[in-house]
C-alpha cells in the first residue's frame, strides 16, 4: 500500500507569491506520485494530468520565473517602449500611410 503524504499546512503570514509557488511545488509532486502509479490505480483522469502537465505548471512556472524581475538577456512581460514612443511611431506610420 502507498505511503501518504501529507501536504505542506499554510502560512499565512508569507505573501501570496510564495503561496503560489508553494502551489507549483504541491502539483509537481502530485503529477510525480500520479505517474508513478499504474495506470489502473491513478487518481486523475488522463485529461487532468495532461493539462497539469502541458499547461498548467509550464504556465505558473514561467510566471514565476518572470517575476523575479527582467534580466539582461531576456524581459518578461512588457516590451521596452514607453507609451510615448509607441504613440509617435503610430503617428509616423500613419503619416506615410496617407501621404
């Protein structure tokens, strides 16, 4: 018979974005038990492991990973141009659109 586990309680007193990345680490150990049991005696559906699998932990993975704030070679999230420069090109396209 399987050892359970128990899960990790809650701390209230850490903020939410730690409470998120000890969610990732809870899926990930549970995709982990679930592949490791026989197809007979897995708990999720196929549907549901795939979409921890392929969706859902690559998506809070690279969230989390984007957060920790934009390094040299690679920024996450908005593109490096301020509101202003973004409207000035948008005129100047348009400028020579109807010219």
């Amino acid at each position: 018979m399987e050892q359970s586990q128990k899960y990790p309680t809650i701390d209230w007193t850490k903020n939410e974005y730690y409470q998120v990345q000890r969610a990732l680490e809870i899926l990930m150990h549970v995709v982990d038990r679930e592949s490791e049991r026989h197809e007979m005696n897995q708990q999720l559906t196929p549907s549901m492991l795939s979409m921890l699998e392929d969706e859902i932990i690559p998506m809070l993975s690279n969230e989390l990973d984007c957060n920790g704030g934009p390094s040299d070679d690679e920024i996450c999230g908005e593109p490096p141009m301020t509101a202003d420069e973004i409207h000035t090109a948008a005129w100047r396209q348009h400028q020579e659109l109807h010219s």
